[in-house]
C-alpha cells in the first residue's frame, strides 16, 4: 500500500482543524495555552499538504455536505477553506477562540481575509485574492466579507468572513430554515388523479433541463401554491415559498436543504414581472400565480401551466370524503364546479353546520349554507357579500321575464359540459362561463333577480364595488378586475355589475390621451368578460350605453319592464305581508293609481311601518297614502290623484 493509501485508511480531520492547524505547526507542552493544545490535538495526518489531499479525497461524515457543495458549485480551495473556518465558528466556540488567538492581537474570532491566505499559502493550494473575492462562493452567497453585510474602514485583509447561519445548520445535517420561507410537503393522497398526473408531466418537462422555470396559472394564488408543492413533490423535493426577494446565499441553502423555490406574484395584465436570480442553486424555479401577466428571468424562456379544475367524478369523490353518502356527492360534484382546496373548505364548514343541528349527517342543506355563506373566500375588499336567500315568492315578475331567467338558471347550472356532443365550431374555444345583463328602469328588481338566481343555484353572490375598483391611476382598474376574475373563477360565485355601464360603456372617440386609456381599459374588459369561466350579473338602467362589441359577447340579455296594474298588485301584497288594515279595495286603488317599481313600493310601505308603529297599532290605508306622498316627493312627481283621503272599504 502507498502512502496515500496508508493515509486514506485512517480517518480524516476536519476541514477546518486541519487548516487552522497548518498555522501552528510546532509541538506544544501541557502548559501551553488551551488554543495551542487544540491546534496540536488536529495535526493527525503528517504534513498539511497531505492532509489536505486526504480530506479531499475522502472527507468525514461531519464535511460530507460541505464536499458535496464544493463540488456542486465548484469551488476553489481556498473559498472551501473559507466557508469552512466561517461557519465552524458559529457551532463551536473553541474554534472562535483559536481564531482569535491566531489572528491576535486583532483579536477578532471570525476568520479574516489575511488569515485565509495565510492558511492557503502554508497548504501549497492557490492563494490568489481574486479567487478569494470574486468565486462563486462569495457570488452565491455562500461567503460575505464585512463590505458586504455594512459599511467599514478597515483594510481588506482585516475583514471578516461570514457564512449565513442557515447555510451553517444546513451543512450539519441538511436541515434548516430560512427567515421568512416556509417549507412545505405536499399530501399526494389529498390531491386529485388528474391533478397528480399533470403535475408529474410538469416535472418531467423540468427535469429534462429545456426550462427551468415554471409559472403555475390559477385563479387564487392558494391554489396555485398547493400545485407547486406537488410539482415539487413529483421531483423529490419540498417546496420553498419567498414572500420577498431572497436574501443573499438562498441559492446555496436550497441546494443544501433539497427545495425547490417558489415565487407568489400576481402581475397586472400587461406587467412584466421580473423573477429574481438564486446565484447557488442550479435546480427548477417555480412561480404561484394568477392567470394575468408575464415572467422575465435573465432572458431564459418561461413555460406556463393553467392548474386544471377536477372533473365532475374527482370532485364527487372529494366530497364523499365529507358526506359519507357516495349519491349526495356525486351530485354535488356535478353541481359545484370547485377545485379540491375549495371543497375541503367547504366540507369542513358544512359538517359545523350539521353539528350544530344535534350532529346530522351532512346534507345538501348544510353544503348549501357553507357555499352561500362564502366561508373561506378570498375576494378581497372589491366586493360586497350579498347573503340573503331570495324566495321564489318574493320574485314578482312578468311570466316571459320569469321563464328568461329559469332560462338562465339553467344554462348556468348545464355550463361546465354544455358543449360536449355539439359540433367543432361550437368547441371550439368554448368557456364555461356565463353572462347576462338585466336592463330596466331603477327599482324594477334587477339586483333581487339576481339574488333569486344566487339563491337557486346555491352561490354566494357577491355584488362587485365599482368606485373601489376605478382608480384614477393608468393600468390600476385592470389590475383589480383582473384578480376580481382571477379569484372568482375557481371560488364558483356569482359576481353582480350594479350599474355597469360605468365599467363597460361604450369606447368614445380619441380626442386626448385619456381617451385613448380609458378605451384601452374597455378592449381589456371586453376580452376578459369573454374569457371570465364564472357567473356575471350585469345590470342597468338601459342597454344603449354599452358597446355592440360587448353585447354579442353576452349569453343573455333581460329587459326589466316597469310592473303592469296586476303585477304591482301582487308587489302590493308581497311587501305589506299580513299585518295592515288595508281592503282588497284599497289595495286595488294603490295599485291601480301608483305607477312604480318594487324598489318604490319596498321604500313605501317601510316608511308606512314606520309611522305605524309610532302610533302602536296595525298598518292602515293612511299610513301608506303618507309614505306614497314621501316617494313622491323624493321622485318630484305629483301624488296621484284619488289617494289624498283614508277611501272606503
């Protein structure tokens, strides 16, 4: 055996004991100072040279990792003797004392420049500054000098060395945590087969190395987020989420920790984001997002994955998780088009809901109080949560003005598959969202139709708050209807447009620049109402003021007319209920004499209740004369004539 091989069979000092040692290589006595001891006790292998061939040849356990690293970013010698010493420091305190002591009477107990190149000179390896300085260790990260981390005065070689301290826990035994990142595993057996396999197909187009980066597409970030753990779980690895730039030597702590990196952002529709650059780590970068934007990352191409929705079957077998009745679920799997991290949070509030009833088996009317209720949307402050169910009674309505929204209910209800068996051009591009705009004069029940049409379909329905989403700054109002759409595609809600005309009016003539934005911002509404994979309720006062172009982009379009003698009648009676005075004759005089809408008559008659109660007795026929003249005043119209006396039974 030669002498290497001699050498090779003993075990190998640590990195870090043998280059310090290399400074002090004189024999001491027991009366040595402790520094000195330390230092003779880590001269096991003959001359430093040759114990620096061993180490490099065959490290021990403890500098396994950092071996790995050093070969993984390539470093040079000199920068491996660097990170060593820096971050041996941080987990032993004798090793700072020995620095200390070496570099006395500076008396600093991190490693300096001038003492590294010391340590390289006595080694026989490469002591050149430059490598030092300027390697991949200090431009990863990996290593920083006191210029970097604050602003100093002393000379170059005085400047300590440091290594981040998750770098440091993480060479010990690859485990650690960044501040500010979250690790995360993903539960294969909580996701959907299709999900599963589509996430595999995204792996396998990562590891093949023609992209490196993948942007993950969804209409709420969350979701996009849980597909990025299965991606990186389909590659073997943890995902790591930055909610900020990463920091100096993230790089090189992910390659450490095995994970891959994930990126939230949610640009606005045109914006460019710039992805950050992760010098240390060589692996795939991924990307949570929403469906808007676009990614720029050192001119590398950017592949982009839209997370699929679970098809009826996978959602039924969700939700049979939740109802145990394998029939409800299927139904509600065909019913709610929810993607799995909406539906557990859906089957965790229904089961409250049945608990709350004595314990009951989850039922349909439990899902649709959690659906309806919008328990754990994400809509942000743009909307306003509209939870009142609509009876079928309280929706008076002409009958061919019913039969259209029966219409509309249905073809919501029949939306996801409703292509499927027609012809190529009707599939071709086919969307399952749905549109409609209710037109009509104010008060006419435009927004309580939609309510009834939430309610029959078992939705929240969310009314949009327009003066929240217009904002007088260039590209803000389509960033805000973007993730408005973005989110409320995969939440499955019904979003109502009061007065929408505002929003989507018609495009004027280019007479200043401001008109040349404000017609940019109608186009983009145009296309992403048309692409929007939800339910959107429109309404307003006349259809005239909106573009042709938006109106064939419409699935239907209902007319509001004001309500017909009879029609208002049956308003009359629906808003008075049972507790007034008032006869069947009377009833017909108001109605018969008062030209308004529903929303007119609801203002009426709790203005008569008001005056009712103050005089503590039943609502009566002069109370509502009272409330007609206070309507009438607030419209600047006449009181009608015949209604100014208390009239006869």
């Amino acid at each position: 055996m030669n002498a290497l091989g001699h050498v090779l069979g003993m075990h190998a000092p640590t990195l870090y004991g043998l280059g310090l040692a290399a400074l002090h290589g004189k024999d001491c006595g027991s009366d040595a100072p402790a520094e000195a001891r330390w230092l003779q006790a880590q001269r096991r292998i003959g001359s430093p040279e040759r114990a620096m061939a061993v180490w490099l040849a065959a490290p021990p356990d403890t500098d396994r990792l950092l071996h790995a690293l050093a070969q993984a970013m390539s470093l040079q010698a000199i920068e491996l003797i660097a990170v060593a010493i820096a971050a041996a420091i941080e987990t032993d305190s004798m090793v700072g004392r020995v620095v200390a002591w070496l570099q006395a009477p500076l008396g600093d107990s991190r490693p300096t420049v001038g003492l590294v190149l010391g340590i390289a000179r006595v080694l026989g390896i490469d002591a050149s500054l430059h490598a030092l300085l300027e390697g991949p260790a200090r431009e990863g990260g990996l290593l920083s000098l006191d210029c970097d981390l604050e602003t100093t005065r002393r000379p170059l070689s005085e400047q300590a060395l440091h290594v981040p301290l998750p770098v440091v826990m993480a060479l010990l035994d690859g485990f650690s945590a960044w501040p500010g990142v979250k690790l995360m595993r993903a539960n294969p057996d909580g996701m959907t087969p299709s999900l599963r396999a589509a996430a595999g197909r995204q792996a396998q187009a990562l590891r093949s190395g023609a992209c490196r980066t993948l942007a993950i597409r969804s209409g709420h970030v969350l979701e996009a987020r849980a597909a990025a753990t299965l991606v990186a779980h389909e590659l073997g690895m943890r995902a790591a989420f930055f909610e900020q730039v990463p920091a100096r030597g993230a790089g090189v702590w992910l390659s450490l920790v095995g994970a891959v990196p994930v990126v939230s952002a949610e640009p606005a529709p045109g914006e460019v984001h710039k992805l950050p650059r992760l010098p240390g780590h060589a692996g795939p970068l991924l990307v949570a997002s929403s469906p808007e934007g676009a990614f720029e990352r050192d001119g590398e191409a950017i592949a982009s994955w839209r997370v699929p929705l679970p098809n009826a079957a996978e959602r039924g077998a969700l939700w049979t998780q939740f109802t145990g009745d394998a029939e409800l679920a299927s139904r509600i799997g065909r019913r709610y088009r929810h993607d799995g991290a909406r539906i557990t949070q859906l089957g965790q509030s229904a089961r409250h809901h049945a608990n709350l009833a004595a314990g009951q088996p989850i039922s349909h009317r439990h899902i649709g109080l959690a659906t309806r209720s919008g328990t754990g949307l994400q809509l942000g402050s743009l909307t306003e949560l509209l939870s009142e169910d609509i009876d079928d009674d309280a929706l008076i309505v002409p009958p061919a003005l019913r039969d259209g929204l029966i219409a509309l209910r249905c073809r919501c209800e029949l939306r996801e598959d409703l292509a499927d068996g027609l012809g190529a051009s009707t599939r071709t591009r086919y969307r399952p969202g749905v549109r409609a705009l209710l037109v009509g004069p104010s008060g006419t029940g435009k927004t309580l139709a939609a309510g009834w049409l939430a309610t029959q379909l078992g939705l929240p329905l969310y009314r949009v708050d327009v003066a929240a989403i217009t904002s007088k700054y260039i590209g803000e109002t389509e960033k805000n209807l973007s993730q408005l759409f973005a989110r409320a595609e995969h939440a499955e809600v019904v979003l109502l447009f009061d007065e929408a005309d505002s929003l989507f009016g018609k495009r004027t003539d280019v007479k200043e620049s401001n008109d040349r934005f404000a017609n940019a911002q109608t186009n983009y509404l145009l296309q992403r109402i048309e692409s929007f994979e939800g339910i959107a309720i429109l309404t307003s006062n006349s259809r005239s003021r909106f573009d042709s172009a938006f109106t064939r982009r419409l699935d239907a379009i209902l007319d509001f007319p004001q309500p017909s003698a009879e029609e208002r009648r049956a308003l009359w009676s629906g808003h008075l209920g049972a507790m007034h005075t008032l006869s069947q004759a009377q009833l017909n005089r108001i109605s018969g004499a008062c030209d308004m809408a529903g929303g007119h008559i609801r203002n009426i008659v709790l203005a008569a209740a008001v005056r009712a109660r103050r005089a503590q007795r039943p609502l009566a026929y002069e109370d509502v004369v009272h409330g007609i003249a206070a309507e009438c005043r607030k419209l600047a119209r006449q009181v009608p004539a015949g209604l100014d006396t208390a009239g006869e039974g």
